[in-house]
C-alpha cells in the first residue's frame, strides 16, 4: 500500500468510527532539517482544539507489518488520551506573564533549516542557529512546546534582544544541564531496562566505552545540545579537566565532550561524525556534521575540519 493510499484509508476509518461530530484533517507540519511531516488532527466540531499524531512513522511501521488495524486503535487511543487532559487556555498564550517566564532555546542546524529560518528569530552560533521556544510543561511523557516566530514577538510587543536575553537566561533553569561519562549514561540506560529486555541484542563491548568521554545534554534528555550554551558549564569542566574541549554534536538533544591537550587531534573526525549521523541519527534529530572546540583559554568556540581550526 503506499503512503497516500494509507492515509486515505486510515482518515476514511476514523470518520467512520468517529461520526459526523468530529473533524478529521491532516495537515503538514514542519520539522527540524527541511522535513515536513503529515499531522491527523481530531476534534470536536465545537472544540477548536486538536491533538496533533504524525502519520509518517505510523506508515513506516506498517510497512514493517504493523497491521493497520493496531495502528488505528492506538491513534484512537492518543486522541483519547489527550482529550481527556484540560486544554490550555489559548489566551494564556498571549499574555507575557505567562509567557516570559517559559521561554527557551535550542540548536538546529542553520543551513538545513534556511526556509524555516526566514519565518522565526534566530541568532547564528557556529554553523548552527540559536532558536526560541515555548515550554508549555509534559503531557502523557511527551514534551508541548510551541517555537517563536515573529508573529509572536508582534503579539507579545517584544523585540529580538529581549527575546533571546529572556530565553537564554531562563533555560538552564527549565532544563538543567546534566554532565556525565557516556560509560555511566550507557550503564544507566542498561539498568533501567526491564529484565525481560534481550540483552544479546547490545554489542557485548557497550560497558565498556571509554570514561575520558562525556556527554552534555539536560535532565530532561530533549534539546540537551543548547546545554553548551550555558554560562560556566564548559568553563568549568574545561578547567576542571585542564585541558580544551572537542564537542560532537551528536544529536539535538546531546554533545559528546572529548577533552584534549591538542585539539589538532580532532581534524580529522568530521568525516566520522557525517557518517555516525548518516547511518544512525534519524534525520529531524540531526545537528551537525561538524566537530566544535571550546578554547579553555579564551572561551571561544571554533570549527575543526580537515583543513584546520576555523573560529566564527
């Protein structure tokens, strides 16, 4: 079946299991990296609003023979669930009371997001862009945010700089920032496995990953990257380790931290970092195929490549 045909059929059933009170739509919504994915909402009629479930993965797990049947019941099953939750008040969104305290930023990649990019504020940070968002709180373990485009500023009767000075200094104390060895987080992530989990699907080495690399990211392990940005962070474990910092951006929500003597070790290793991201980072977690360094001396960030350290 292929995609269009899915969707067709799986908003067919819905209005027939939902009747003629509800609306059923789908509509695109645009997503980290250029992508844009297909949102079913579901709504009353005298209700205007609706929880959003993305289609796209529900299609790629029918075509590794979900049946469609159990997919249907479990967006029925999501639409439920966040029905019975109280809305929040769309006026809430209007007011700065509300909304200034709940402002924070994240990293995406500048280049890949240059459309999103012409419709949201942003501030340029290496090859990255620093952009703004809503935190709304956690609903059913999934995070609700809304990004900040210039519609907002113009409703809020806010300027750029306010924004960003507002935003930067209240994200690390809606998400603090967690710094550890990747062999204590990939042992934490083993421990909290139920003892059902099939261990021999882990390579038998995944304990064993080297303790002089660390891994930056928030508590709430989502857009842990902009962790870096936070006043002192890299400072002080710079100095603590006495020596500068390489930083992989492995993901939106993660770096890895490797601390050096000589950064020129690292030139090479972008063209790892592209493969590492190719092969295992899905495409709207995506941050960079770049490798950063952090001057322990000066507090600068640069580019490492292949031809040499570039400071931005």
């Amino acid at each position: 079946m292929s995609y269009d045909v899915f969707v067709s059929q799986v908003m067919s059933l819905l209005k027939q299991h939902f009747g003629s009170d509800y609306s059923i739509s789908v509509h695109q919504v645009p997503k980290n990296n250029g992508l844009l994915f297909d949102g079913l909402s579901i709504s009353r009629r005298d209700c205007s609003i609706a929880p959003t479930i993305y289609l796209n993965p529900l299609y790629a797990r029918y075509q590794k023979g979900v049946p469609l049947e159990e997919l249907l019941t479990e967006i029925i099953a999501l639409y439920q669930e966040n029905a019975s939750l109280s809305p929040i008040n769309p006026e809430l969104l209007s007011r700065t009371d509300f909304v200034l305290p709940r402002l924070a930023v994240k990293l995406i990649h500048r280049q890949s997001n240059n459309v999103l990019l012409e419709q949201v504020p942003f501030r340029p940070f290496l090859d990255l862009a620093i952009v703004c968002f809503l935190y709304l709180g956690v609903r059913e373990g999934r995070q609700m945010t809304v990004l900040v485009s210039y519609a907002h500023l113009n409703l809020w009767d806010l300027n750029q700089e306010d924004l960003f000075r507002i935003a930067l200094l209240n994200t690390p104390r809606l998400f603090p920032f967690r710094l550890c060895s990747v062999k204590e987080a990939v042992e934490e992530m083993l421990a909290s496995l139920p003892k059902s989990a099939n261990m021999q699907a882990f390579p038998h080495n995944c304990r064993e990953e080297p303790e002089f690399l660390y891994l930056l990211t928030n508590r709430q392990g989502l857009d842990g990257a902009a962790a870096m940005l936070y006043p002192s962070v890299l400072k002080d474990f710079s100095n603590q380790e006495e020596k500068d910092l390489i930083i992989f951006p492995s993901s939106v929500h993660e770096v890895l931290l490797l601390p050096v003597s000589d950064p020129s070790q690292g030139t090479h290793l972008s063209s790892m970092v592209r493969e590492i991201n190719q092969a295992q980072v899905p495409r709207e977690e995506r941050l960079s195929n770049q490798v950063y360094l952090y001057r322990r001396s000066t507090g600068e960030f640069s580019i490492l490549s292949e031809s040499g350290e570039t400071i931005l």
